[in-house]
C-alpha cells in the first residue's frame, strides 16, 4: 500500500483522486493547502486523515509515501525538490519544472532520496502509446508527424472580462505550450527523441501570456509540426505520416481511436484504452515503478527532452515578443 497525499485542490486533483482512488495499493492520507481550512475540507471529503497548510509538515508527514503535486506551474520544482529531499516519491503534473536545469536538479534529488520521480504524462503512459509506437514501422520511413492540441480554455471568457486567472497569469509559468503544448510536445520526444533543431513561434496576448503556437522540429529526413492554443477549439486529429501509410490520433490526450490507412488501402484500428481511463492509467505506472515492476527510464528521458525542447521555444517566444516591442533585435 503506498500512502498518498496531494498539493493542489484544482479540478486535475479531483480528477486524479477519483481515478487513483480505484486502484489497489493506494491510500490518500493527507492533503496540503496553504488554506487549513479548505485542506481540512478537502480531506473529509476524499476520506484522509491528515491535513496540512505547511509544506514542512507534510514533508514530514510519517503517514505519507508519495505526493501527487497539482499545483501552479511554476511551484512544481520547489515543492517536488522539498519532498524529494524528504523521502518521498513524487507524481507531479506536467510540466514537471520550467526548465530543462530544474528536472535535471528533481531526478538527481530522487535518487539521492532513493525514491521515484514520475512526471504525470497521462498520454505517455498511456499503454496505447506503446501500441502507437509498435506500429510505426508499418507506415515505412516516417517523413512527417503533425500533432495538435486546441482547447478553448473555459477561463478565456473571465480573462476577457477583466479578470486573470491563474490559467492566464504569465507569472506562474502557464500558457499555451505549458499548459495544452505539453502533451503533442511529450508525445513527439517519446517516439521520436530531441530533434535537431526547433523554429518557434507564437501569438501572445498584450499581458505577455503565451496564447497559441506553432513548433516545426526537425529531423533527419522528417519534420514534426506541433500546434496548440487556448484561445481557439481545434477539431482535427494530429497524424504520423509515412512513405507507406499515415497513422491518425483522434485525441493526443485521449489516445482512444487510432487508425493506421495503408497506401494499399487496408485500413485498421489499434486497440486503445476506453476513454477516461488515462488518469488511473498514469497512477498504476507510478506504483508499479515504486514496486520495481516497471522501468522508469524512457519517462524520464521522455520528459528531459521535452523539458529542453519547450525551454528552447520559449526563449524564441520571448526574443520575438521583445523584438516586437522594440522594434528591433532583442
């Protein structure tokens, strides 16, 4: 039995809880709020016994194995860095830091700690991504992937109204390729690996938030193209074409209708996962590579190279943005 407890009450918190909760060998025990009171509350609800508005006091917590941390971007780094260091494993939301220097620093404190790491890429460790990768090599020598994620963000409207959400505050490293990005992001470095070079560009809004995207990776003899935005609803699916066959993903986070059409003309399906069960599919990961019954290595190499590759465009955000403002070379 691994013993949990959580950072964050956000509706991705709730959303993981119920799915773990079905989980043979997990228990939540404690839930840490910078609010005791809305800590307590969610406790209650979620049935654990502790709950804590210190950071200190839940690293120290002898009741809790593993922490699932959901909580701003921009506080994934310093909280997983205190309960590395402490002992305990950690799942923590993606993106796992802001920098690829940060993950790094994460990974080199877990095993230090002699605990395990897990960035929470519900696509990633999704077991139909396996099957993705096991049919690629069907469609011959892969020449082009475009993988996509556009979601109107349900906090646009209130942003629009006058209000900043902490979805739409820059302060806290969110945006549109930290937030939907992310996922085609993860998907490309784990079938493919770090590309040769990246070309970034991106629409920010006048507060300088990062607001939709376009990334073209290349690679010998292929090119990926990754789009996102949160400030548009994007409907296509993303696909992996090659020289035999196109490969189609209705979904990069869902990854529950994968189609491979042949240039023969045969056409089938993979076998996918049903849709909703890619949270407790990451969990499962994560205590089976506590348990030793999984090797946690491409994940991590997984989430460097993405961690690198979204470092990388975000400096080109940022060079543009200033150039932009300017007039001229930053």
């Amino acid at each position: 039995m691994i013993r949990f407890a959580t950072i964050g009450r956000s509706w991705i918190a709730r959303l993981w809880l119920d799915n773990a909760l079905t989980l043979p060998g997990f228990a939540l025990a404690a839930v840490y709020s910078r609010d005791l009171a809305a800590a307590r509350a969610f406790a209650q609800e979620y049935g654990a016994k502790n709950a804590h508005d210190n950071l200190d006091a839940l690293a120290n917590d002898p009741s809790v194995d593993a922490v699932y941390i959901a909580s701003p971007n921009l506080f994934h780094y310093e909280q997983s860095m205190w309960m590395l260091k402490a002992g305990k494993h950690v799942l923590v939301e993606k993106p796992m830091s802001v920098t690829r220097a940060q993950a790094e620093a994460m990974h080199e404190a877990a095993d230090q700690s002699g605990v395990v790491l897990l960035e929470a890429t519900r696509n990633i460790l999704n077991p139909a991504m396996e099957r993705i990768r096991d049919a690629l090599p069907s469609l011959g020598t892969l020449r082009r992937a475009h993988l996509q994620f556009c979601q109107y963000s349900s906090k646009y409207d209130r942003f629009k109204a006058g209000e900043l959400p902490n979805t739409f505050n820059p302060a806290l490293a969110t945006g549109g390729l930290m937030d939907l990005g992310v996922y085609p992001v993860e998907v490309m470095a784990y079938l493919f690996g770090a590309p040769q070079r990246v070309a970034a560009v991106n629409h920010m809004l006048a507060h300088g938030w990062d607001a939709m995207g376009t990334l073209i990776c290349e690679y010998p003899g292929m090119q990926s193209v990754i789009t996102y935005s949160k400030i548009t609803q994007g409907y296509a699916p993303s696909e992996i074409q090659g020289e035999d066959g196109a490969l189609s993903i209705n979904h990069i986070t869902e990854l529950s209708d994968l189609v491979v059409r042949l240039r023969t003309g045969e056409e089938h399906r993979i076998a996918s996962e049903p849709v909703g069960s890619d949270m407790m599919q990451e969990t499962r990961a994560f205590l089976d590579i506590i348990a030793g019954k999984r090797d946690g290595t491409p994940y991590r190499r997984c989430s460097l190279t993405a961690m690198g590759i979204m470092e990388d465009a975000r400096q080109q955000f940022a060079r543009a943005h200033q150039e932009r403002k300017t007039g001229g070379p930053a």
